[in-house]
C-alpha cells in the first residue's frame, strides 16, 4: 500500500501574491504533479472559503485525500461562526473532504463545532507559543468528549520535547484518533521548515503508522523546493 502524502497549499504563502492563487486549479495541479496524492487547503480567510465554493477546482478530482485548515478562530455561537462553519460544510460536501482541522488553542465553545456533522473534525496539538493544546491531558480533555480525530502535528512535538517522547505517547495513547499527520522541521523565524535544510530526522523517524495521511507543512522559499523536501522525506519514512 503506497503511503498518502502531500502537501499543505499554506507551504507556499511567501511565494503567491495573492491568497486565492493558492487554491486555483494550475496551482493545485502542479501539486498533483509532483507525485503527490493528498492536499490541505490552508483557509486563513473567509475569501479563500468563497473561492472554493464560487469556483469548480477540477485539479483537486486528482487527490486521494483532501483536507481542510480551518481558520484559526475562538469559535462560539455566533453569527460569524456559523457562518464559516456553514461554509466549511459546504465546501466539505463539494470535495469531499475527507478531514478539517481546527486548532485546540482558541475554540470557546466545542459543541458548537460538533453541531455540524457533515464535517469531518479534527483537533491539532499545539507547539510551545499556545498555552493549550500542547499536552496530551489538554487534547485528551477534548478527545473524551468529543467524537473528534486528531491531527498530530510531529514538529509540534519536537518544539515541546525535543526527544520526541511527547510523539510518541501521542501516537500510543490516540492511536484509533489519529487521522492526519502533519510533519515539517523547525526553524526559529519561519518556525515550519523544510527538513531537507533543518536535516532534523528525528522529527521523520518519530512517524509510527504507515497508513495514516501525511501533510507536509514545511513553508518554502522558492518553487521546486517542495520536490527535494518530499524526496527527503520519502527516502527516511520507515
């Protein structure tokens, strides 16, 4: 069985003028032809929300596993949230979009989140900077509530335990939640690098199940790096 990876369109922000060429069908593609099968649309805004909707993205038709990065937001029930959320939803639907990832940090209100059942939630584990999400006590408090995956983010773990224990008790103790892995190295401005630069392996070999989806997370500085990142990559996954 061949691994499920690919990258997230936010690996690429420095390099787009504008937010929504990240999300057009010539972009999305040249992902796909990198030889990749998976993709994270990395929606920071509600324009890129409309733009999914607004717009038929073919190329995304060529993607085994497609998730979403929803926007970073302290969630309530408010009008403004469930409007995102209906958006979301609907764009869930449209490309059947098979995981949406929410951070743990902000979120005032869960339930409502969980109301909308057509999406497929996940909750992301949280680096160093966030005062919550970082633990497995924090992410287990919402976990047992909830009927969430998880979203582990390895260069996460390595920023709170450089050992990569955390990973590790992470993936033993959720095994059965963990739906998505997002994986890059380490760098203190950008802070998600590419790990053919950082060469920090020890976040590559922390990865403990083959068939659980990869997202590549690492922000690039030119065009074409994504190729030598996947290769570096590929060549360490055990």
């Amino acid at each position: 069985m061949s691994r499920i990876i690919g990258f997230g369109n936010g690996d690429f922000w420095k390099l787009h003028t504008k937010e929504t060429q990240r999300f057009d069908n010539a972009f999305l593609k040249s992902l796909n032809d990198v030889k990749t099968n998976a993709v994270e649309l990395h929606c920071r805004d509600v324009e890129s929300l409309d733009f999914l909707l607004q717009n038929d993205i073919d190329s995304l038709n060529s993607f085994e596993f497609i998730s979403v990065h929803a926007l970073d937001l302290a969630y309530d029930d408010s009008n403004d949230s469930h409007g995102v959320l209906q958006k979301i939803e609907q764009i869930c639907i449209k490309y059947n979009t098979k995981n949406v990832v929410f951070h743990t940090d902000k979120v005032q209100n869960w339930d409502v989140i969980a109301q909308y059942k057509k999406i497929p939630i996940s909750i992301e584990n949280m680096d160093d900077r966030k005062p919550f999400g970082r633990t497995l006590e924090d992410v287990n408090s919402i976990l047992e509530k909830y009927a969430f995956g998880l979203t582990l983010d390895l260069q996460h773990c390595f920023v709170n335990d450089a050992t990569m224990k955390l990973a590790q008790d992470f993936q033993k103790k959720f095994k059965n939640r963990i739906v998505e892995y997002h994986i890059s190295g380490f760098e203190e401005e950008v802070l998600h690098y590419p790990l053919y630069k950082t060469k920090q392996d020890i976040i590559i070999d922390s990865l403990m199940y083959k068939d659980i989806p990869i997202i590549i997370e690492s922000v690039f500085d030119a065009f074409g790096e994504e190729k030598d990142e996947l290769q570096y990559i590929q060549k360490r996954l055990k």
